[in-house]
C-alpha cells in the first residue's frame, strides 16, 4: 500500500514560532499518529523556509549572515516541535543541496522545455519596501501611501513562468476533481479566483536586489524566487530527482498538504499545481490541500508587530504539551477561523480530560485493585453490558471515519462521548454497592471489566491528539493500545491481567496569564 504523506507549510524563518505555526504542526501531526495506529506506513514531512527577501532583511538589520540568521531562527522551530511531540519523518530545510540541486534541474527542465522566458517589466517600485507594486496597493485616493516610501517608475528583467499556459487545464482540472480542497468553501473560492488568473509568475529575482536565495542555473544574475523555491519541498524532500526517486515515487501523491487560507491563493492553489502540471504529473498525481482556518487572539489577528501575541513556548512551559495540543485540536472546528483563550485552554483540560477521562481511569483502577486486586474474573456479560460494548465499538468506527476525514474536532467529541458513557456505567452500576454483596460478584467482574476495556479504548482514541498522556494511561491500566486495523473490537482482558496503580494524569491546572501578549495582557 502506498504510505500516508502529509505536509505542512513550512515557516518563514524571519521570526519565532507563533500559535499558528505549532497549531498546523499538531493538526498534521494527529493526523499522521493516528494513521500510524491504522497500521500504515507515514511520510510525515515539514519544515522551515530559509530563503527571501524577509529573511535576508532579518539578518541585515541584525548584521549578521542571512545562512547564520536561518539556522538560528530554525532551530526555535525544531525545539518547538521537539516539546510538543512533533513525529515528522523528514525535515524540509530550503538551504539543503539536495533540495536547491532539485529546484535547479526542475528550472533547467522547464526553460528547456520553453516553459520559462526572460521579458522586461516596467512598473511601480517601492524603494524602501524593494518591491514592485500593482494598483492593489494605492489607498483610497489611487496614490501609493507613505509607508512605500520613495516609489520610482522601474524597467526590470526577470524571468517568468508560462502560467497563462496552464489557466485552462486549471480550471478543467477543479471542475473534474472536487475533492482537490478540503474544506469545500475553500474550493470553491480558489475556483473563482482562478478563473481571473492573467499573464504569467515571474519566478527569478536580480541579485542586486535579493542575493538569498536559489540561483538560476541558467541565469547566475538571478535567484529563485521563494515561492517557486519553496513549494518544490514538497517533493524535493520525498526523494524526487535525486537517489531516492523509486521512495518518491511510492509515496506521491500527497494525501495531504496542510496549510492555512492565507496560503492557498493563489500560492498552493494556482502555482503548485500549473507547477506540477508543467513538470509532467498527471491529473492522478496531484496532491490533496487541506486548508485550516487561523488563530486569533481577542478577535483580532496575531501579528508580533502589533504585540497581538500567542507564544506557544511560553503556553507548554506553563501548562504542559498535553492541554496545549488538546485545546488546539478540541476547539478549532476543521477549516474555521477560532480565538485563542487560556480559560478555554483550561476549562478543556480540567473538565475534559480531567474530570471526565481522567477521572474514569482513576475510579476504574481503584475500584478493580480495591474490590478485585487488579484482577476481575471473566464473567458472562447482561444485555447492558453488552450495549454498553457495542456502543463502544460504534464510537470507536464514528471515530475513524471521522479522522479519515481530517474531522478532527468531531472525532474527540466522539472520544469524549465514550469517556460520559463509561461514566455514567459507573455511577448507573454503582460497584461499591454490588461489591456489598457475594450475590452480585460476577456481575462486579463484568461491570469492572467493561470499564477497563472502555478506557482503555478512550486511551487508544486520544493517543493521537496527546500521545504522552494516552500512553500514560495505557501504562496504568496494564494494556496496549487496541489496534485500529482491519476489523477492530474492543478486545478482552488477557489471562491473569492485573492492572496498575492510579496516579492523576491530568492535574488540575490554574490560570497563570502565560503566552498572551497585546492589548490588555500583562507586557
Ligand atoms: N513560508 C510560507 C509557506 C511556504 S509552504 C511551501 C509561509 N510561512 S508562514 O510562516 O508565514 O506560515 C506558515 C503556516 O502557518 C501557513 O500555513 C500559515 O497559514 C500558518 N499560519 C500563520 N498564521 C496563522 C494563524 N494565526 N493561525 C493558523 N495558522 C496560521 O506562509
């Protein structure tokens, strides 16, 4: 079977991390665990975006090497990544050569192939900002505003990329493939926008204007252009054009591309694929885009220069990588815009992790080593019981047709579904009072059983969302995780199970005002 491949966007590497780079990392990261646990083979690639103008400015106003700036800047994103327990296969860096060896052969096949030309632009240039602007960027009153500083009439060569050439086959190729974007919306939006594609990408930038980046092989007075750059990572690092083509080939298409709305248009859904297109993939070979909705804070959009800040590093340092990872996949409804809230982010560990599911596990043990040592007998199970399985079994299918679908969101509500109705066995079935009675004894080994057996499958559903947690859990209980493979069931206790000690694994946490900064946040 070919293997899961699913991306992420990389990150610009001008900046640290914010919330939003560490929720998209999660949310691909859930995604790939949980495919791992249906017993597929995962590619997991992300990574950061070393090149452009952004960066090469970053590292001038610092004085230092923009190689230097890169590398420093990347490695907040691995240790990041690192805490909250990112398990990529592949780290995309855009300065590697194998990577820039790969983009250079791609340049070189599509100039050959006369999908590239070289044309003079002539157009409004903003000095200050080193870029040229169109009339989206003139205010109210049609002139370009103060914070374009000088802007000068510029004649430019450059390089560019027959895009116009492809505007057809875009279009038939959305109207025959629906599911090309995930949510619908979203497909919906680039279809329109790309029915207004006109004139074609200029892929290079002259050096004397931008030195950082990947120099066309064909032009040495130019770079690459970083978007052109930075979408070939998707394939480069699968093993595309170099040593490893036979594992790229195994593996592409993507299943999916995660990225945020601002990204897919017309970057990830016009150029990637007239790029892919111009390279040769067929129609079959075009990747998927699941596209999520971004964090706020305060209803307004994060941005470190107005202070509007989320810092995800400061957030596990104050409450842990389990309620960080949880929150973010808990409350963000797949593709919709949600707002960053530390109550929220405590109200859903406390309350749902902890109070619910942690507190099944808790109750479960102890009353299975208190009444039974650990160790409940087999006994036959009353038709309660046996709905209470069934019903199990139904959340546990809900469950993965639900990840299938990338419906992260509802697949916990299902998890947590689950957790209630164990729960309320417990309060329904009351043990301590059956355990008051020799009559009821086997009834007391199945009650203790099925609870055992539904947390352990509640364990084995949010081993994707908080992997340290679940495996924490299934520590306790003394089993292994349910295979989510094939024909799956809720399993039975093995001969001479005994379960472990109950310790809390989701203390209670308290409000702390960690990670948010702007308007009225503590500086
Ligand atoms: N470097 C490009 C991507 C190149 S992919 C070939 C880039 N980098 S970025 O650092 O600006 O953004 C990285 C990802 O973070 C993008 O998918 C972007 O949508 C996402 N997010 C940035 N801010 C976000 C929020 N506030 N909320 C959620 N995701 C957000 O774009």
């Amino acid at each position: 079977m070919k293997p899961f491949f699913i991306t992420t966007a990389i990150d610009y590497t001008n900046a640290p991390p914010h919330i939003g780079h560490a929720y998209e990392k999660i949310l691909a990261d859930v995604l790939a665990r949980f495919q791992r646990l249906r017993g597929r083979e995962v590619f997991f690639l992300t990574g950061v975006d070393q090149h452009g103008q952004k960066v090469q400015q970053s590292a001038e106003r610092e004085g230092i090497a923009p190689q230097e700036f890169a590398d420093r800047v990347s490695e907040s994103f691995l240790s990041l990544w690192k805490t909250l327990g990112i398990s990529y296969d592949a780290w995309a860096a855009t300065t590697d050569p194998l990577h820039k060896a790969d983009v250079q052969s791609i340049l070189t096949d599509l100039k050959e192939r006369d999908w590239l030309y070289k044309a003079t632009y002539s157009g409004h240039y903003s000095v200050r900002q080193e870029q040229f602007l169109t009339d989206k960027e003139r205010g109210p009153d049609g002139e370009f505003g103060p914070e374009w500083g000088e802007v000068v009439l510029l004649d430019e060569e450059n390089w560019y990329f027959r895009l116009s050439k492809c505007s057809e086959w875009l279009l038939g190729f959305l109207d025959s493939h629906p599911g090309f974007v995930t949510p619908d919306f979203r497909q919906t939006e680039l279809r329109n926008a790309a029915s207004k594609i006109t004139g074609d990408l200029c892929i290079s930038r002259p050096k004397i204007r931008l030195a950082w980046g990947i120099e066309l092989p064909f032009d040495p007075g130019f770079v690459t252009y970083v978007w052109f750059d930075a979408l070939i990572n998707y394939i480069s690092f699968a093993g595309h054009g170099g040593s490893e083509q036979a594992a790229f080939e195994r593996r592409w298409p993507c299943d999916h591309h995660v990225i945020g709305k601002d990204i897919l248009i017309p970057a990830h859904g016009v150029y990637w694929p007239c790029m892919l297109h111009a390279m040769g993939f067929s129609d079959e070979q075009m990747p998927h885009l699941l596209v999520h909705g971004f964090w706020s804070l305060r209803g307004e959009k994060v941005s470190k220069s107005t202070g509007n800040v989320v810092d995800p590093t400061a957030l596990v340092a104050s409450y842990g990588t389990t309620a960080l990872r949880y929150y973010l996949m808990r409350d963000a409804v797949m593709g919709r815009d949600a707002d960053f809230s530390e109550e929220r982010l405590l109200l859903r560990h406390n309350t749902e992790l902890g109070n619910s599911l942690g507190n099944l596990v808790n109750r479960t043990l102890s009353m299975t080593r208190r009444y039974r040592e650990g160790s409940p007998k087999q006994a036959s199970l009353s038709e309660d019981l046996l709905a209470h399985r069934v019903a199990d079994l139904e959340s546990m299918r809900s469950f993965i047709v639900q990840m299938e679908a990338a419906q992260i969101h509802a697949a916990i509500e299902t998890m947590i579904d689950l957790v209630n109705r164990a729960n309320a066995l417990v309060d329904t079935s009351a043990p301590w009072k059956l355990a008051k009675d020799p009559e009821q004894a086997a009834r007391l080994d199945a009650v203790l059983t099925t609870l055992i057996l539904s947390a352990r499958a509640a364990a084995t559903l949010v081993l994707p969302i908080v992997p340290e947690a679940a495996a924490e859990i299934l520590r306790q209980i003394g089993l292994e995780a349910l295979p989510l493979i094939g024909e799956i069931g809720v399993g039975e206790l093995p001969e001479g199970y005994c379960c472990g000690e109950p310790t809390p694994v989701f203390p209670r946490l308290e409000l702390q005002g960690a990670g948010e900064g702007g308007a009225g946040a503590a500086a």
